[in-house]
C-alpha cells in the first residue's frame, strides 16, 4: 500500500536540543532516517494477510504493527519518536500533530489529527 503521511506544526528548535528536524525512520533495525522540508512522506509498506510488513515496520510484543518518526538535532542525535499505528489509519493518507499539547516536540503514539 501507499500511505501519505503528514505532520502539522512541527517546531523547528527544542530545549536544550537547539535546532531540530523530524525523520520517517525508514529501517526499523538498524535505523535510517528519510528527511522531508514539507513533513510529508509517501510511504510504500508491503502488506502481509492485510498486516503491514517490510523493514520499516516496528512491532510490539501485542503484535500491533507501526511507523516510526523520529526527531533528530543538528548534531544527528535522535531524541525522541513518534509511533504511528497500523490501527490509526483509515484510508491511505493520514495527518499527524507535530507538537504535544505543551507545545514540546510530539512523542509516544501519534495524534490523528481531522485536517
């Protein structure tokens, strides 16, 4: 499948981090990161019995299957991640907060956002 994935509001600097950047961890092990300027990546993710599958897809012990986005400095330090759910997708695009609610870089399990 072809999955258009989206981040909004995206802060450019953290903390102590300085300047930051999201990636799409494209290879779960060992990682790499794509980078995107627009926070947009289509993403092809072989599908398996209509599971998600491939190099890029992380899995957890429950056997739910995601994405991983990554938040980088400038000196390449992966900091924090954002899980996206195979089960938080409908359709073949989806759109996802870049920040928490305290305005820090988003973390954890991503959140759908309706735009």
């Amino acid at each position: 499948m072809r999955l258009l994935v989206t981040f909004r509001h995206c802060p450019e600097t953290w903390a102590d981090e300085g300047k930051i950047s999201l990636f799409w961890q494209s290879r779960v092990r060992p990682p790499e990161h794509t980078s995107s300027k627009t926070h947009e990546w289509e993403i092809e993710i072989p599908l398996r019995d209509g599971k998600w599958s491939g190099p890029s897809v992380g899995r957890n012990s429950d056997g739910r299957r995601f994405l991983y986005f990554s938040w980088c400095n400038e000196a390449g330090r992966m900091f924090r991640r954002v899980k996206l759910y195979q089960n938080q997708v409908v359709g073949d695009s989806v759109v996802v907060s870049g920040v928490l609610r305290d305005g820090s870089p988003a973390c954890s399990t991503a959140i759908i956002l309706s735009e």
